[in-house]
C-alpha cells in the first residue's frame, strides 16, 4: 500500500516537473523580440560626393522614413542646391530647395529574429523650387560682332516636377544605424517658366539638359523603434 502511495507522489511530481520545464522552454522561445517598425531619420552622403566632380554644385539632403511593417516604408527626402560657375562667354548662379515623397516596398522578409536588412523598390514624386540669373553673358558672332549684356538675365523663379523608380539596399550596421543606398531612374515631367533661361540644374533631379535621369543615393540612418512582436 505504501509502495503505491509513493509511486502516485512520484508520479505526481513528474508531471509537475515536465510542466514546468514546458512552461519555461516557452518563456524563453517567446522571450526574444523582433523590431517591426519605427521612424528613421538620416542624411544622403552623394552631394558631397557629387561636389569632388563638379566644384560649382553644393547641395545637401536628410530623410525621414516611417516604418508600418515589415514589407511598407513612407519615404520623405528634401534638401537644397547652390550652384555657381563662371566661364569666358557666362556666368551662372542658383540656388533652390527641393522635396521628394513616396513609397518603398521591403522584398527581403526572412522571418529571422534580429534581422532588420531590406531589399528595397519604390517610388517618389518630386517637386523642386529655385531662384537663378545671369549677371554676365557674352554672344560671339563673326559677322555682327560680339555682344556683352551689361545687366544679364534678371533673377528669376523656376518650378519643376518630376517622378523617380528606386531600387536599393539598407542594412542594419549597428544597433538601430542603417546605412543604404539606392539607384534612381528619374523622369522630368515639367519645368515651369524657363522661357528667359533655362536652369543648368534642377535642385534633387540633376541636370536639366537630360529628360531622363540615373542618379544615386548613400544614406546613413538612425532607427527609433516603437513597436516589437514576440
């Protein structure tokens, strides 16, 4: 009688130990968290890459990006340009600020914890204001001569618009850091008021003399994370 008793209490106390030991296998499976949104803010490094080629263009651009889930990003980009260049028939200054907008879509969802690398494809719009003029310009002509305006071409405003394809990567470097870039294929959709003189450079598009751009961006990124998934 006494053998049975005790082969209950054994019994018993197993099956209190094999719960247990469930229960805490899944606390710990359930303890690590997974980071599945946040908003990032950041600056593009290519301006100051830009300006080692072309010295006459100063430019710089930040980024704020919202985070919804794994696979969709909101994207804002706005910046200013300073352009300023002389030569023997012209001198040339503007200067403008720029803003893009759009969505990015995350190709690259693993499922794994702790891995927070996108491979990303999106879209922007862009909008870009500036100021420019000519103080200086001369026309050569072998038969009438040569002409040097004295006051130039006045000041005035130029709006543009245009529409960007993006596909890049960004990777987490370091705790909440990114670093990422993209390339861009960008098509100009209008150009306002250029009549008088037409813009060397469009501020966040790029040339003005190409309808279509290819342009690139190196980002680096700081990530506040406000909310985890068990």
């Amino acid at each position: 009688m006494k053998i049975s008793k005790m082969l209950k209490y054994i019994f018993s106390l197993s099956l209190i130990c094999n719960a247990l030991v469930s229960w805490g296998q899944q606390v710990d499976v359930a303890e690590p968290k997974t980071k599945v949104g946040g908003i990032s803010a950041g600056i593009n490094l290519a301006p100051f890459i830009i300006q080692l080629f072309e010295k006459e263009r100063i430019g710089f651009e930040a980024n704020a990006r919202y985070i919804f889930n794994r696979k969709w990003q909101m994207v804002g980009e706005a910046g200013f340009e300073h352009v300023d260049f002389e030569k023997e028939q012209y001198h040339y200054t503007s200067d403008g600020t720029f803003l893009r907008v759009g969505l990015d879509y995350n190709f690259f969802d693993v499922g794994e914890i702790g891995n927070n690398d996108n491979i990303l494809a999106g879209f922007r719009y862009g909008a870009g204001i500036q100021e420019h003029e000519s103080p200086r310009y001369q026309i050569d002509d072998a038969y009438w001569g040569n002409f040097e305006s004295k006051n130039g071409l006045p000041l005035s405003s130029v709006n543009s618009h245009w529409v960007e394809l993006v596909f890049g990567l960004r990777s987490e470097v370091m705790k909440n850091f990114y670093m990422g870039w993209t390339v861009r294929l960008k098509r100009l959709l209008a150009v306002n008021n250029e009549d008088v003189l037409e813009p060397y450079t469009v501020p966040g598009y790029g040339h003005r003399d190409n309808e279509t751009n290819l342009s690139f961006t190196y980002t680096i990124e700081y990530q506040i994370p406000f909310k985890s998934k068990n």
